[in-house]
C-alpha cells in the first residue's frame, strides 16, 4: 500500500508503533527539537505534535518521520523506509536496498491535475508570512528558525526539460524571505543556478513541505544527474505523483503538499545564513552570506502539518535516507553498471553518510585504488570521506566484521591512500575554518584486502576458517548433544 499524502505516512507509522501523537501543548522554539533530536538517539518513535504554543488548534508539526529505531535495545535503522516501501518492517538492510534500486528502474511519470489540497488557501502578494507556520527553533544557537528541513525544492533547467528536487535547508529571515544553503555540489541550486545568473534572471523556485513520503525521500536521494526525481517518486509508490502548478510560476508541485512556497532566486543577491545544528553531528558552518528566495506566493492545506527534521548525531532521518540511496547508487554503480564482482556497499548511517563500506572479490592488484576512484567521481560519492574495501568473506552490513577486517588486513601505511584535494564543504567538522570556507576536502581508502603480490595470505583463525569441513560438520551435527540449543 502506498501512503500518498503525509496524513497517511502518518497513520501508518502510528499503527506499526513507529509514531506518537503527542497531545500536551509544545514549545516551536527549542522544545519540539529536543524532543525529536532526544528521539533520535534512544530511537524512540517520531513525534507528532498537535498543539504549538502561539498557533491555532490543528496547526501541526512532525519530526523525524523517517528516522532510525531501536527494537528491543537493537538498532533498526531502516524499519520506517521499510514501512513506507510497504515492506516488512524487520527486512534486512541488503533486501530495502535492493528493493530501492529496483523501483528506482521502474520509474513512473507524475500527473497533472487542475488542483489539490495544497490550493486550499491562497496566500498572494502583502498576504505572505512565513511565520504563519510553527517553524522551529530547532537547535539551540541556530541562526533562525527553520521552516523547511524536511521537504521536497523544486527547480528547472533552462534549457531542458530536467527538472530537479532536492532537499535544501531553509531558514526565515523575515515574513518573505527565506534564507538557504546549496552546496556547490548539487544539481538544480547550483548547476541551474549558475545558468539563470550568468543570464541576469531570475529562477523560479517552490518549497513543497509534506508531500506524500516518496517525494520527499526522492528529493534528498543521491540521484545522478539529469533524472527527475518526481519519476523515481512514482517508482517508489508504485503509482504516479499527482502534480498541480503553481500560481505564480510554471513550477510544478506535488499536489497533496501541505505547504508549498512559491518564490525567484534573484541573481547575485544574498542574505546571512545559519549557523544550524549538521547533520554530520555538529554545528560547524558558520553564519554566512548565501543565497535567499523571496516568496510570492504561499499555498496550504486547511490545518496544514508541518514536517521537520532536527539534524545531528545518528540515527537521524538524514542518515537513514542518505544510506540507502547512497548504497543504493554506488552498488548499482560498482555491480550493475562497472559489472565488478561487488558483494555488497553499505554507507553505514553511524558515519552520518561519510562512511562506506565496499565487499568485493579482488579480481586484480590495486582493485581497491579502483573501486575508490570510481565512487570519488560519482555523485552518491560527494560525503564518502572515508572508504572501506574489505573482501567479499566479510559482511559488508556487519561493522564488526568490518572493523576486524580495517584493524588486521589493512596495513596502517600502505594500506591506505589520502586524497588531499577532495571536494570539502563548510559542514566538514574535521577540516579548519579555513579550509571549510574554501572546500578544501580530505578523503581517505582503507584497502582491507590482501596484497595480490603476497604467495601466502594468512588462514582466518575461525569456526569457518580453520578447521577442516568434516569436523566442522560433524560438530553441527552434533550440537544439540553437546547442550547447546
Ligand atoms: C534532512 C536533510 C537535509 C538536507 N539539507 C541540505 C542542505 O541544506 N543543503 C544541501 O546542499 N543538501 C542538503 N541535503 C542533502 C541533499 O538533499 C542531497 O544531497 C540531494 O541529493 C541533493 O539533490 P540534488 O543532487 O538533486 O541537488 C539534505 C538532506 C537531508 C536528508
């Protein structure tokens, strides 16, 4: 069943016990954000606050929606992905991400209709204010509050038909403008961007929040380029996405958003930005001139919800998607298109999208050098600061048999490769103020296989790995003689 609108992500998230309505009256300023950030880190289920102080009775706000859980004292990251892929909740890691690759490939194309929920009020002109809608102070020392955290920003290429959404973070800076960052890395904000301002004009630009679940997971997905992620939208639900247009420009909308905000990106104008809690676990860029929209229209459901996402350690909603997606792309990538004998890539959410891990056969000397390479240039690639090629006897979804692999197989100076020149961003915690403000990134390998040049390569010291077949079989035969269960 596909859920087509975030009233019914939210329904069913409560009927698996992944959601609770929280009825006493919450703060939008710091303590809507302490709590979800607090039900992020025990995995405890995502919020659904229905009274905001300050705000009319059924103007709503929801946190963490896609975030990660924890089930019997067990970290199960994926469980709500799982929920709204209609899958069974408990499947394992490997199958969501299979499951994600193949209805990515089967993309469905959205529909227009005339109209929709997100056109029941029609804010235009004098009648905008953002502050309109509870927007959180999320962190505490953040540089505003953020009314778009968790949502889907549409935008289009000059000169072609691709039309990007992606996910950008979006603070108020005053009843019409909204200040936001792109990295120069991403597709419609910065590749487009750079077009319409090299053109003197304007780019359109509209802010849908709360669209039905896979719009907004296609949205900060690490697609390549040149896809419209509305079509992967519809592959995700299994149906098209209804879109509706919107009425100050020809951008096109989910139409069951809650919010949506019509604005231009003006070229070469820009506003002060951030700081905000990361989603790498800190607060690092600074406040900064950036980029701002200045919004014509609002747009909104009657008794609209507001979703959110409260970034910083794991297993937040940012973790969560980035890892499927970005596993996703680098093992279609690596298995499907460069045909290597690829076993699994998992971008490990406890390393907040930086942390990747590649099992592989090693089909000749220096593979690992080339397994790097190839994910250093794709665009799922751009986080993955820290590379782990172990071989194919480990299980690439099992940290600790990762990290055996790092500490024994990896040699502590040839075994790894530093890149000095990798892109960074201002959100690098590692790097210095400096460096962040430049981009002057840092990447490094961990080749965790074994030399192909060495004659012997030591026997595993395990049940599996040291002892001969028989014996191992006639032990398991055995077992249950021997007291175990
Ligand atoms: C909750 C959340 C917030 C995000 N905020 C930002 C942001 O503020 N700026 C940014 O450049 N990327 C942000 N991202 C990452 C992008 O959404 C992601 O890289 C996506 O692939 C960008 O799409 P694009 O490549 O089509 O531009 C965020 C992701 C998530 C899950």
């Amino acid at each position: 069943m596909a859920y087509m609108d975030l009233r019914e992500f939210i329904d069913g998230l409560e009927s698996h016990g992944e959601l609770i309505r929280v009825k006493k009256e919450v703060d939008w300023n710091l303590e809507a954000g302490a709590i979800v950030r607090r039900t992020h880190e025990e995995g405890l289920p995502a919020p659904y606050f229905e009274k905001i102080k300050g705000y009319p009775d059924g103007y709503g706000l929801v946190g963490g929606i896609l975030g990660g859980s924890k089930v019997n004292g067990k970290w199960m990251p994926f469980r709500r992905i799982a929920i709204a892929m209609g899958m069974d909740p408990d499947s394992p890691t490997q199958e969501i991400i299979e499951e994600y690759i193949r209805r990515k490939n089967t993309p469905i194309k959205p529909i227009v209709v005339s109209t929709g929920p997100c056109k029941e009020n029609i804010r235009l002109g004098k009648e905008v204010n953002l502050f309109e809608f509870p927007a959180p102070m999320i962190h505490d020392g953040d540089g505003g509050r953020f009314l778009a955290t968790w949502h889907v920003v549409v935008t289009k290429d000059p000169d072609t038909e691709w039309v990007n959404w992606g996910m950008y973070r979006g603070m108020i800076q005053t009843r019409t403008k909204l200040a936001w960052l792109a990295l120069p890395m991403q597709h419609g904000p910065a590749m487009y961007y750079q077009k319409y301002r090299d053109r003197g004009k304007s780019m359109p630009i509209a802010f849908a929040l709360g669209t039905d679940i896979y719009s907004t997971f296609a949205a900060c997905s690490y697609l390549p380029a040149g896809i419209n992620e509305s079509d992967v939208a519809g592959g995700l639900a299994g149906q098209p996405v209804p879109l509706v247009k919107c009425e100050t420009s020809d951008l096109y909308v989910p139409a069951n958003s809650e919010i949506v905000i019509e604005a231009e990106i003006r070229p070469g104008e820009l506003i002060e930005e951030g700081p905000f809690g990361e989603f790498t676990g800190y607060r690092t860029s600074e406040r900064a001139p950036r980029t701002f929209v200045r919004v014509n229209c609002i747009t909104y459901r009657n008794n609209p919800i507001l979703p959110m996402s409260c970034m910083g350690m794991p297993m937040d909603d940012s973790a969560t998607t980035g890892s499927i997606s970005i596993s996703a792309e680098l093992t279609e990538l690596l298995r499907d298109q460069m045909r290597h004998p690829i076993r699994g890539v998992y971008n490990a959410p406890e390393g907040s999208n930086a942390l990747l891990v590649v099992s592989t056969k090693v089909p000749h000397a220096n593979f690992a050098h080339k397994i790097a390479s190839a994910i250093w240039s794709a665009k799922a690639g751009i986080f993955a600061y820290w590379i782990m090629v172990v071989e194919d006897d480990v299980d690439p979804f099992d940290l600790n048999q990762v990290i055996h692999a790092m500490t024994f197989k990896c040699h502590p100076v040839r075994g790894i490769r530093q890149v000095e020149h990798y892109p960074g961003m201002p959100l690098d915690p590692f790097l210095s103020l400096y460096e962040r403000h430049y981009g002057l990134g840092a990447a490094v390998l961990f080749d965790c296989t074994w030399p192909k040049d060495w004659a012997y390569t030591p026997i595993e010291s395990s049940f599996h790995g040291i002892y001969p077949q028989e014996l191992q079989q006639k032990v398991l035969a055995n077992w249950k003689d021997y007291g175990y269960k």
